[in-house]
C-alpha cells in the first residue's frame, strides 16, 4: 500500500490511489542501449519523479558565500517545492518548505535578501529562522489544543556541505552525501578544491526558462561530449583563431568520460602535460601547485574542460566555473538557474574575466547555452506525436567499452561515448521502481 509523507501534524491520510507507482522497467534497456521518450513526456510519470527521484535525491540548493550574516536567506525549489535556505543566529545553515501552515502561501517571495522573520502576506503567521512559528494573529480564537510549536515551517531534515556546495534532502535517513557521490567526489575536486581559501559566487544568479525536460540538459552535462562539434560548430568558429573553423585539437579530441551506479558522470578531454590555452584564468593558474595538490590526473582531465551531473539534476562545466540546477517545471519544460564560481584567491581582474568568459559562452545569451536550448526545445516540441512517441532512442555508443584503467577512479570510457547516459537511466529507473521513505511497503 502506498501512503502520503506523514505531515508534521494533523490526521489527514491520503487514499493510496493518489499514488499508485508505475513500473517502469520496460522504458529503459541500458545493457542494450535504448530509451523510451514517454519518459520525457508522460504527466504520471513526472508525478512519480518528484516523489521517488527528487524528494529521496540529495539536490543542489545554494553556495555557502551566499550567507554571510545571520538572517541572510536565499529561496529555491527541490523538485516542484518552493524552499528558504537560510542562516540562523548561530550561523547555522538550514532549509524550510516555504509554505506558511495556515492556508499554505509562500512566506517568503523574495529570490534572496536578510531578514529577522519570515512572514506570511496572507494572514500574518510569522515564522523566525528556525522555522518556529513565533505569532499568530487572533490567537486567542483559536481552541485550547492549538500550539504555536505545532505549526512551525516543515524543515529539510538533512543540510550537508562539499566544497562550499550545500545539498539537502528530504530523506529522514539518507547515505550521507560523500558516500552518495562516491569516487564523483573526486571529479568534483577538481574543479572546487584548488587551495584552502575555497571558491566564491559572482555576478548572481542567472535563471531562464526552456521547453524541455529537465533529463534532457542533465543526461547531456553528464555524457555527451558527442555533440559539440556539430552543435556548436558555429561557436567554435567564433573561438577559432582563423574564424573559419573550429581547432583540430578541438574537433578530434581524446578524454574520458566517468559514471557511477549513483547515475553521476563526467566527460573531459586529457590535455598533454603543460598544454592549455591563452585565457586569462588559465594564465594566472599556478599548475605546479595544482599537480601537488591534485595530482597529475586531475590536472590533465577534469580541472580545465568538460562537463559533469550529480544525479539527478545538478551540473557544472570547469571550464568556465559554471555551476547550475535543472529546475523540473512539468514534464515538458525546466527553469535553469546557474551561478558563476571562482577561486576566492583569484585576484580581481581574473575573476572578472572569467565571468565575463561564464556569459559569453554558457549564460542566457551565451554563444554555447543558446544552442543547447534549441536541441532540447526541439525534441520536446515533437516528442508528444503518437509515432514519434514510440520510437525509441539510441544510447548504444560506447556500449561494452567501460573499464576501470586506474588513471581515473571508478568506471570510465571513451570520451565519445553515451557511458554516462546509460548509467542516468539506469539509476532513473531503479529509482523510479523502488519506494521511497514515504511510503508503507
């Protein structure tokens, strides 16, 4: 029998038909390399994610140098589910459903600011930084069972940090999150981890909204290094020294592309030891330094270029210290939010450089993003046809090619390859196929 998360307080239960699970092991054959679109369309099956994949799943909420000061919040989503992340008095960093308890308004409409208290528009239930409910108009007409300590805002039950990076989840008893990204954390170094000073947010945050499901960008971030040289054929252009094409060491790259059974994964290409190119952030880094602290690997793969997804829906691109949420707006559309990170120790002038980089090439507007919109629009607009629907899709590059070459940690491939995707399917399906916390089973 399936039930409804229990609410904090209240006896209400939902009929388990509300949230009858599908199955569907038939919509993803990874070991032969297909996948079926009506995961990309289907309502009920977008229902099912919000509650198996999103609501278990670590997500991606905030970078710590957004709070400063006790008071200074920053609002957000995990999945469809508005929330407040903030810092308490004791500087904690914490993360509440922002939903007021009484007739269920956002108590906070703000994208991000400081304030002592959270407070309801609608009917004035006000809320302090640690959720508690600390006045209610008209309290006294309320019946003598009625406690403010009952009604204080949901809370995200676990807050963790990697990097400056902060994840909550709403699982009550989740893996720890280093355990949950596994041998990812490594990629992840190397980007995030460069001295002890740690990295910082500049420029704000970007968001836009796109046609398209959110699998669509996060599978491509963590896979698909295939489509560059044909999608951003005229970017390339632009970035060539000649104007009339892109780089031969550019078109005919060699890499490697990383997953894990978690579904995270990351693609980039093995630069030659001391070979990088003339940008500004790549002429002010100390590479020696690097290679001591990252070792070589780390250096000549993941520091400088590629791509990467922690599954299910946080991605980020070295190269230009973009990080990004694929917010899940229904089955056919996503909001995309990106940050620009930089080494806190960077002198001023490189960090504007490399946001100044960050919007040219992956913003809104950026020569690169704009391309990979149009890709993701385009197979949704047409996704919804009955024939079109039931043709499925070929994930089938790289297939049986995986190793583990103990250069780079756990599985990886060619960087051509659909490695990565495969495995985004397979930990989607597994997900989607087992219950989750909230339900009885």
């Amino acid at each position: 029998m399936t039930t409804t998360p229990s609410a904090p307080s209240g006896e209400l239960k939902r009929p388990a038909e509300l949230f009858r699970p599908m199955d569907v092991s038939g919509l993803v054959d990874a070991d032969n390399g297909y996948v079926d679109r009506a995961i990309f369309t289907d309502r009920q099956l977008y229902q099912q994610e919000l509650r198996r994949v999103f609501a278990p799943s670590w997500l991606f909420l905030a970078h710590e140098d957004q709070f400063k000061k006790p008071g200074d919040f920053f609002t957000t989503y995990m999945g469809e589910d508005p929330v407040i992340v903030s810092l308490n008095k004791k500087r904690e960093i914490k993360a509440f459903l922002n939903s007021c308890r009484h007739r269920g308004a956002r108590v906070c409409r703000a994208d991000y600011g400081q304030t002592k208290n959270f407070t309801c528009s609608y009917h004035g239930w006000s809320f302090d930084l640690d959720g508690e409910l600390v006045s209610a108009p008209n309290q006294a007409t309320y019946p003598e069972s009625f406690s403010m300590a009952d009604w204080g805002l949901v809370q995200v039950p676990h807050i963790e940090t990697f990097h400056g990076l902060i994840f909550g989840t709403w699982n009550p008893d989740p893996v720890p999150l280093r355990e949950a990204l596994g041998e990812m954390a490594w990629y992840m170094d190397a980007m995030l981890d460069h001295d002890d000073e740690g990295t910082e947010v500049i420029g704000g945050v970007h968001k836009w909204v796109l046609e398209g499901n959110w699998k669509l960008a996060a599978e491509q971030f963590g896979t698909d290094w295939y489509h560059v040289n044909m999608s951003h054929a005229s970017a390339l252009m632009v970035m060539s020294p000649t104007g009339k094409g892109p780089k031969d060491e550019i078109v005919h790259r060699t890499g490697r592309q990383f997953h894990n059974e978690a579904g995270h994964g990351a693609g980039f290409p093995v630069h030659p030891k001391n070979r990088f190119d003339a940008r500004t952030v790549h002429q002010h880094v100390d590479y020696d330094a690097l290679r001591e602290r990252l070792g070589d690997a780390r250096v000549e793969g993941p520091l400088t270029n590629g791509h990467a997804t922690v599954f299910p829906n946080f991605s980020y691109l070295p190269v230009n210290g973009s990080i990004r949420i694929w917010h899940p707006k229904g089955p056919d559309q996503m909001e995309v939010w990106a940050w620009t990170i930089v080494d806190r120790s960077w002198p001023a002038e490189v960090k504007e450089a490399q946001r100044l980089y960050n919007l040219r090439t992956f913003g809104p507007s950026g020569i690169f993003e704009q391309d990979d919109g149009e890709n993701w629009s385009e197979i949704q607009a047409i996704s919804h046809g009955f024939v079109t629907n039931s043709v499925p899709l070929n994930y089938q590059m790289g297939l049986g090619r995986d190793s583990e070459d103990g250069v780079y940690p756990g599985t990886t491939s060619e960087l051509y390859s659909d490695s990565a995707g495969r495995a985004f399917y397979a930990a989607w399906q597994r997900q989607m196929n087992t219950p989750a916390w909230h339900e009885n089973h």
